[in-house]
C-alpha cells in the first residue's frame, strides 16, 4: 500500500482511514508492507514507519519546474527523481506483492513507473479513492476563487487514466462509484467510511469533566480540510448570537477559522481546542451534547458522520454530509438542517432537550465492516489469479 502520508499514530480522517484498511487486511491474515510519504523537516520520527519514505530538497527542483500546484508536482516527483523512485523499487523487489494498492490519486506516477519499469511483475493494481478528486479539486478552485483551468484538466486525465488501468477501483460512496464508471473504470467496489465508538479512559473523562464544569456543548471537529471549514462558515451568518451551551471546535480546522472570528460571533464565542491527543477526544466526543457536521462542499465521504452516529448522542448534520451513509438519516437523535436556520434550529433544540444517548443500529459502521467488501474483492482477485495460474 502507498499513502501520501506517514500513519504510525494517525490523526486526520485520510490517515485514520489507511490505517483502518491496513489493519482489515491483517486481520485477515494478509502480510501488508505501508509506504507512506512525509517532511523529513517538519515530522516528528513517531509518526513514521519504518518504510515510509522522506522527502526534502530532492523534490523540489521538479516541483519548480512543473508549473502545477506543490501538492500536485510532488508526487509526480517522485517516479523521476532516481533517490526516491529508487526506495520504491527496492521495496517491490523485497516484498514482492501480488496486489499493489495506492490510497487517494496522487502516488498513481509512481505505480505507473514501477509497472512500466518491469518492477512489478504480475501484480494486480487496486486504487483507493477517499474522493472523487476531480470534483474536489474544481470545488476548491471556487471556495479560494481562482480557478486554473490547466490544474483541473491535469487532474481530470490522470484520474481518467487511473480508472481505466485498475484492476479494481474502491470508492467511498455510490455517487463516487458511478463517476468512476464514467471515467471506463471496469470495477468499482464501494468501501464505505466507518469509525469507531468512543473509548476514552476515566481519566480523561476526568479531565474533560472538571473543565467543563456540567456544561452542554455542541461538537464540530474537524481536519484542516477547507471544504470542512467551508461548511461552518456558510452558515454562522444565520446563528444566533448566543447558544444556549457552548460550541468547541477540535482538530486542525481551528486554524482556518480563527482568521473568521472578528466576523462571525459564533465563530467568536467557540471554545477552538485545536488537535487534541485521542483519549481528549475520545472523551469530547462521548460527552458531546451535540456533534455537528455542516459539510457544504466537497465530494467524496466524510468519515467524521461514522464517527458522530457511533456515540450515540444527537446528531446535527447537512444532507451532504450523509452522503455514504443514507441508509442512517432515520436513525434516532439525527437531525437534518440543508437550510442555514433550521441547522442552527435544530443544534438549539438539541442542547435544551434532556440529556440522554440514542439506541442506533450502527453496527455496520464499525471499520470492520464497512472494510469488508474491500477485503473481500482483493481476496476474490487474487483466488482468481491463483486458479489462472494452476491451470496454465
């Protein structure tokens, strides 16, 4: 598996979401060799794996000379730098896959070279897609509201490309699975988002406890993923200029709204406790009155709704933000509010009805759940081969 990120101790939803997969396949008996990529300046040595890859002033060069955005160069850096694509290369021979799996778009360069380096042999080729990026990526262009016509179709070519030449491309939701069938994917899977109940510790329920003081709080948390932010921010013009409870906001989300203080006093008013050790949140998210997921923008599946339904306390969410997870809108203590004042209706109501958790059927949003088709059409490829392979 190849990630653009490092997930020793994951934090965001991309590298809770990889390591998720990693441990499915374990758990099913499959040897699993993870190459991640990070900052050798900026990440600290226990979040890295032993076969994750650094990079530094190697790369940057290429990304100069490219013209496309950093984050879009680098990993197209790395199937021509020799320094790097030759930690890629020693790894296949090493471990010698039979399946060679790449989570989100951005590290298909690198597969592609090694398959058209000879490095690969007759390993099958499986993306894992977090989103459907050519709509991500059109959707970013208009919240920064500079649009690079050029970047867009850059994009658009290589996920077309990636759908053609997969073996089998696993998608988030059914909405993302069809716009990879009309990309000529021949195989879509849907592994849909999932999470995990709350665990946290006493002593963290301790802390979090003494700090609240028994006050009732709505939840927003979130990565520094600006459609995430976005979503927040299309609708604090509609809140009310006081809650009756507390708002906090966790996770790196904080520091894109901090800029937006001075304008929104709700934003204002909010508790911004930035990224927070797990048992903190763990703790966080099982004493929430309220969690809140005011996604707007941005395709793809929003593993932070899995994460909301399995405390079993209500729940204030967009339509979007359901999108992967229709079958759980009736479930109880789920509130839907697309319009701007009845979200904020609904979070009011929510923190002035007494207190109590919801019964929900949530079973099958349990990581190892919603992972199981996944395994299960990898599992299906490689018998496939093998059978091929005793009759030839």
């Amino acid at each position: 598996m190849l990630g653009p990120w490092a997930i020793a101790r994951p934090l965001h939803g991309g590298q809770i979401r990889a390591s998720s997969i990693v441990a499915a396949y374990r758990a099913r008996g499959h040897q699993v060799l993870f190459m991640g990529i990070y900052d050798r300046g900026t990440t600290p040595m226990d979040e890295v794996g032993p076969d994750d890859v650094p990079i530094d002033h190697l790369a940057m060069g290429y990304i100069q000379r490219s013209g496309l955005p950093w984050e879009i160069s680098l990993w197209d850096a790395f199937a021509h730098l020799p320094e790097l694509f030759a930690r890629f290369v020693d790894a296949v021979r090493r471990f010698r896959p039979e399946i060679v799996q790449f989570e989100e778009p951005y590290l298909w360069p690198v597969v592609r070279a090694l398959r058209e380096g000879g490095h690969l042999g007759s390993a099958r080729i499986v993306h894992s897609s977090y989103n459907f990026e050519t709509e991500y990526r059109s959707e970013l262009a208009e919240i920064a509201g500079t649009v690079d016509r050029a970047v867009l179709d850059h994009v658009h070519r290589q996920e077309a490309e990636i759908a053609r030449e997969s073996d089998i491309v696993f998608a988030v939701s059914d909405a993302d699975a069809s716009s990879f069938r009309r990309l000529g994917a021949s195989r879509v899977v849907v592994a849909r988002n999932g999470g995990r109940r709350p665990e946290p510790g006493a002593n963290a329920q301790s802390a979090l406890d003494a700090y609240m003081g028994g006050t009732r709080y709505a939840l927003f948390v979130s990565s520094a993923h600006p459609p995430n932010a976005q979503g927040l921010l299309d609708f604090a013009e509609a809140a009310p200029r006081s809650l009756p409870g507390l708002l906090i906001v966790a996770g790196s989300v904080c520091r894109l709204l901090e800029p937006h203080r001075k304008r929104h006093p709700v934003i204002r008013a909010a508790r911004m406790l930035g990224t927070l050790e797990q048992p903190v949140l763990e703790a966080l998210l099982a004493r929430a009155t309220v969690v809140l997921l005011p996604k707007t923008r941005g395709g793809g599946s929003n593993l932070k709704t899995a994460e909301a339904l399995l405390t079993g306390n209500a729940v204030v969410a967009t339509t979007s933000a359901f999108t992967g997870f229709e079958p759980w809108l009736k479930e109880p203590g789920v509130m839907i509010g697309d319009d701007p004042a009845q979200f904020w209706t609904h979070v009011n109501e929510a923190l002035m009805a007494p207190p109590g958790s919801f019964t929900r059927s949530c079973d099958d949003l349990l990581w190892s759940a919603c992972l199981k088709s996944m395994i299960d059409a990898v599992e299906h490829l490689n018998a496939a081969d093998a059978r091929a392979a005793a009759s030839a």
